[in-house]
C-alpha cells in the first residue's frame, strides 16, 4: 500500500510486476506469470493474444478477481486489490468488472432476460422496471430481443455468447474481460460477436480485453497484446484497425 | 445491500434450481411427505390413545385421595445406653375417620390447584337380597360434591341419581348378580347387627367390573350409621387441574395436613410405565424418521451443489458474495421440508380421519390443530439445518475453479 498509485487519467486498469504460481509449497509448483506490467484506459479495446497455454486465462481471471496474485500489484479504478478481503473482491467484480467466459456460462433454470438482469438481481434484488428496460435495450442491442423469455438451451450458442456479453454490459461496467468469446463458434458469428464489442467500445466507452486466437479479429482491435510462456512480449497499437 | 433485498434474489434463485431439477425436487419432496405422514399419524395416534387411557382411568378414580395416617405401634425409644429388641406386630386398620375434616375440606377448597373436593365415607358391607348375597363397598357421599369428582349420572343407565332418604345407587354387576331392578329392596349388612334396607334408585355402569359389582352409593348420614363412624368420613377425594402434577400436589397437601394423601399416578404406577415407554417408543420413530429425512434432504442438496457448481462459480463471479450463495442452499433445504411436510401433514391429517371413520372406532382421535403446523415448522427447520453442510461446501467454492468445473 506504501507504493504511489500513479493513475494515469481514465485509467481503468494496471497491473505492475504481477506474478502468479500454481501448487505453490508442492513439487508442482508451477510459476505462470512472471512479472507482468498493463495498463489499460477507459476506451481501450485491447486483445490479449498468445500460443495455448501462455497463461491468458489466469491472467484474465487475475483481472477479473476470480484469482489473486501470487505478487505485484493489481489496481482497477487506481484502487489497490491485493490486499481486499473476499467481500471486497465480491463488490468489485460486481460492480466494476464485465466477464464473459470462454463457455458463455449462462445460467439454465432463468430465461433470457433473467440472466441478463441476474447481476442486478445480485446487486440489489428485485430488478426496477427501469433495470428490465436496460436488459431489454442491451438484447436489442445484441439482437436478440425476440429470444427474452426463452431458456439458454433453447438457443443456438452464438445466441448464448450473445446474451453472455449483454449480461456482462448490465452494470454497464467500466471494464469488460472476454475469454475467447468466440472460441467455439464459426467464423461470421465470430465477426458479428467482435462487431458487438467494437460497438459496444465506442457507444458506453468501457475498456475492452478480449482474449483470441484469432490474428484477424485481434488486428481489427486498437491494440494488440501478445504473451507468450507468462509474459508480455509486444504490446502496440494496430494501424490498420478502424 | 439490504438483507431483504439479498433474500429477494436468493428466493428467486433457490425455487428456480428446485424447479429446474423437477425430478429430484418431486423424488426427495416425496420421500419427506412420506416421514411426515407417518410422524403425524403417529403422534396424533398415540397421543389420542394416551389421552383416551388416561381419561378413562380417572373416569373412575380421585386424582387424589387424602386418608388417615396409618396406625402404628408406638415404641418407646431406649435410653442412650440400652439397646431394645423390638418384637411388634402391625396393628389391624380400624376403620377410622379422618378428624377435623370438616376444617380439611374447607382449606382445600380454597387451595387454587385443586378443582374439586368431596368427602366420602367407605367401608364394608355385605349385600343380600332373599338367599343372594354379595359383599360391597358402601360409599356415603356428598352427591354434588362428589359428581364433580365422578361425574356418575353420566353413567347411569336405569333410574335416577339419587340417594339419602332410603336410597341407593348400585352398580350394573350387582344388580345383575342380585337381581335388582330400580325400586327392588337391597339389604345392607355392616355387622355387629347394623343393617338397613334401601331402595335401589339407579343403577350405574363405569366400565369398570369391580367398580360395578361393588359400589353401593348412599348418602352420608346413612353411610355413617352403618360404618358406626357418626359425624365421621374416611377419605377425601379431590380432582387436580393439571394431572400430571398430581404427585407433586399430592406431596404438597400431605405436609399441609399431616394426613396421607395418594395420587393417582402412584396408584396406576404401571400404567404410567407403560404410557412413558410408549412415549419414548413414539419419540424414538419421530427421531428416526426425522434424521432420515434429513440425510434425504441434504444428500439430494449436496448432488445438486456438485451439477451446479459452474453455476455457482458464474454467480460468485457476477459479485453474488457468499452470504448470499450459502443462503440459496439453506432456503432450498427448508424449501423443501416445508413442501414436503405441508404435503405429508395433510395426507397424515388425512389417515387419522380415515381412522377415525374406518378403523376399529374404540376411541376417536382428535387432531390437535398446532399438530400439522407444528410438524411443518420442524420439517421446515430439520430442511434448513440438513442444508448446512452442502451450502457450506457450496460457499466455499473458489469461483476460478467452479467455472472450469465440467
Ligand atoms: N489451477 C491451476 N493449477 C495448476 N496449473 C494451472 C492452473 N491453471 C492454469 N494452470 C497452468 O497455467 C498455464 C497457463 O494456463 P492458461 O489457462 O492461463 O492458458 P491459456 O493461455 O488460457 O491457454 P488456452 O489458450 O489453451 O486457453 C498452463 O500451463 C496451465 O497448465
Ligand atoms: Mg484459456
């Protein structure tokens, strides 16, 4: 806590020197970060690129308070997390953080809109009627206003990535994290997802990290981060994104 | 957040996991029902019989009987340095009355546990009429007082509840064995040559063989004569509010007036043996049945927090905070102890009507109004404690991991 916290303006985001081991104190312990340094402003689409197993999800799960840094510093919104307690954490991802898993993840026994609503629901019970209106705009906005009462198996999993992404906007967050969002779906579904997220970028200004193996998708964002065996090994802005 | 708030969702987010694993939740809701039904059943069934026994028992009988002290030989103690042999034999009961009654009735009629008192005078007598004889009891009795003790005109099935003036009220047994109808001539017998003859007046039947065939009710006066006890009386019968503090109260009016003073829960000991052993059999089913139904209950819970642990992990990780996950659990066990027991309390409360139409019809079982809630409020708790260990484990989980649980 001793550290100057020197935030940048509009910073949303910044790692610095973060470190993170798996089965630390056993034979497998297992170093997978070494020291990682990130900054990420509002308004930024970043995409977080790498070779299978470079440690892209742990990274975005350390991002995203899934996970806790083995050392370094992880500060979002300029406020310190390393030391914050679970209930802490809890309050931050709620309120600060959008993550879409690589599985969408939606939740079977609610419908469409309900998941959508759920993080609200969490944050503050019972959705206003002016809550259901955001959930409804944000499936509008992804298309999919025609499917808000359905289940999630009763959808197409493009659809469910979809409702995925219009869940994580709810709390209208001003980070969101993808993990490969469009890992397992098809090449124009793919295309329509990152259109959602180009979109999404510029109309609510949210910083954007988005995991990919895809080098297309990754060249049409901003930036492009590469990491490769726990580090970050180039990290520059994309000249021919739009 | 407000806890009501929190609570809203979690409701929410509890019914819909019941609702969407319907299988289970039908499986493990009928599975409670099933314990319930037969605890209810159960304890409404022996609570019934027991209530049923015992009223029947003091149907018949004092709760407590106040009577003269035993007479004792008295032995002069041996000075400090002697020793004495003491050879005695018991001394015969007289009949005898109890002195100063009148003041004992009085006092005990002020006392607030007890709700009736009657003075009554026994003894024995034989009973003949031409070459039949029988031996009886003879009973003088204050007939008002008495009534509230042994309500006897209920039990009348000839005739009329009268006595004093030359009559008497007997039993159906004696009057069998004698041959008695109402206004037919008894005479009584006490020995040492005091006799009297009666009118049988009424003729009672208390269910009970001994009391029927020997019971020969009269008024006091005549009773006195012919116990040669003038002015006398020879027990005092008295009813408790509470029967089950009869021993106690029983203690009680023996220290205030000296007299012997039995309950008749010393009285009917092994019917009260009997009744506490059925008690603890009936407690020890509830019991069984309730763990099982517990365990049924949280094993359906903890393979519902293993199929649900991605989506735990996806909640935690949309801020849900433990509290709140753990509650979601908790609410799915009482959920469904409530469901379950709602639906086994009625078809319990169902089986005792059935009874009570249709069954052997030797006693009517009442319900108690609070039986089924109160089994619900159990179930309901039983539910939410069985829940513990799986929401536990369910809050625990480290959402990093539970997301990438397959
Ligand atoms: N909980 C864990 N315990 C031990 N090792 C782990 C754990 N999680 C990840 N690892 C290891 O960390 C390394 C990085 O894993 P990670 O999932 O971050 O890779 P990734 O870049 O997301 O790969 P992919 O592109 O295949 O998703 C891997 O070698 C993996 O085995
Ligand atoms: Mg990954």
């Amino acid at each position: 806590m001793s550290e100057p916290t020197i935030k940048r303006a509009g910073e949303v985001l910044r790692l610095d020197q973060v470190r993170k081991a798996f089965n630390v104190g056993t034979p497998l312990e297992t170093e997978v970060l070494h020291g990682i340094d990130l900054s990420l402003c509002r308004g930024e689409l970043a995409a977080l690129i790498g070779p299978s197993g470079s440690g892209k999800s742990t990274l975005l799960n350390l991002i995203g308070l899934l996970d806790a840094p083995s050392s370094g510093e992880l500060y979002l919104l300029g406020q310190a997390t390393r030391d914050s307690d679970d209930e802490a954490r809890t309050r931050l991802r709620n309120q600060v953080i959008g993550f879409v898993f690589q599985f969408h993840h939606l939740i079977s026994a609610f419908s469409v809109l309900e998941n959508v609503l759920m993080p609200l629901m969490i944050r503050h019970g019972k959705p206003s009627s002016a809550d259901i209106e955001l959930a409804r705009g944000l499936l509008d906005e992804v298309g999919l206003s025609a499917f808000a009462d359905k289940k999630p198996t009763q959808i197409s999993g493009g659809q469910q990535q979809r409702v995925a992404i219009a869940r994580a906007l709810v709390t209208r967050p001003p980070l969101l994290l993808a993990d490969e969002p469009t890992g397992n779906l098809d090449t124009r579904t793919a295309q329509s997802v990152f259109e959602l997220f180009h979109r999404i970028n510029a109309q609510f200004g949210c910083a954007v990290l988005v995991v990919t193996h895809d080098p297309r998708l990754a060249a049409d964002c901003a930036r492009t981060i590469q990491l490769v065996d726990g580090l970050v090994v180039s990290d520059e802005a994309n000249p021919s994104s739009r | 957040m407000r806890l009501a708030d929190s609570l809203w969702t979690e409701w929410k987010i509890a019914l819909r996991f019941l609702l969407d694993n319907r299988m289970q939740t039908l499986l493990i809701t009928f599975g409670i029902a099933v314990g319930s039904a037969v605890i209810v059943f159960i304890t409404a069934l022996i609570t019934g019989l027991q209530a049923n026994v015992i009223e029947r028992t003091l149907g018949t009988q004092a709760h407590i009987r106040i009577l003269p002290p035993d007479e004792v030989n008295r032995i002069l103690p041996a000075d400090e340095v002697s020793w004495s042999l003491v050879l005695e034999s018991p001394r015969a009961q007289r009949l005898r009355s109890i002195i100063n009654w009148q003041d004992i009735r009085d006092v005990l009629d002020q006392d607030t546990q007890i709700l009736a008192v009657s003075p009554v005078i026994s003894g024995p007598a034989i009973a003949r009429r031409g070459v039949a004889r029988a031996s009886v009891a003879l009973l003088g009795i204050d007939p008002p007082r008495y009534q509230r003790i042994i309500p006897l005109a209920n039990d009348l099935i000839a005739g009329r509840f009268v006595v004093g003036a030359g009559n008497a009220v007997i039993g159906k047994e004696l009057a069998r064995d004698l041959g008695l109808g109402i206004g037919d001539k008894l005479r009584l017998d006490a020995g040492e040559g005091r006799e009297a003859v009666v009118d049988v007046a009424g003729i009672f039947e208390l269910g009970v063989r001994e009391l029927d065939a020997r019971y020969v009710y009269l008024d006091l006066k005549q009773a006195q004569t012919l116990l040669d006890l003038p002015g006398g009386i020879t027990v005092i019968d008295t009813t408790v509010a509470e029967i089950f503090e009869a021993d106690r109260i029983a203690r009680r009016l023996a220290r205030l007036t000296g007299l012997r003073a039995e309950s008749w829960m010393e009285t009917n000991g092994q019917l009260l043996n009997a009744l506490s052993s059925q008690s603890m059999t009936t407690e020890m089913i509830r019991v069984f049945v309730g763990i099982s139904v517990a365990f049924g209950i949280a094993s359906v819970l903890a393979v519902s927090v293993v199929q649900r642990t991605r989506e735990i992990g996806i909640l935690r990780a949309m801020g849900s905070p433990r509290g709140q996950i753990l509650r979601v659990f908790l609410l799915q066990g009482g959920l469904l102890g409530l469901l379950g027991s709602a639906c086994g309390g009625g078809v319990g409360w169902g089986l005792v009507q059935v009874f009570n139409l249709f069954g052997p019809r030797l006693f009517e079982i009442p319900v108690d109004p609070t039986l089924v809630p109160l089994a619900m409020l159990v179930a309901t708790i039983t539910g939410v404690l069985a829940a513990a260990m799986p929401a536990r484990r369910a809050a625990r989980y480290d959402p990093a991991v539970a997301i990438r649980y397959v």
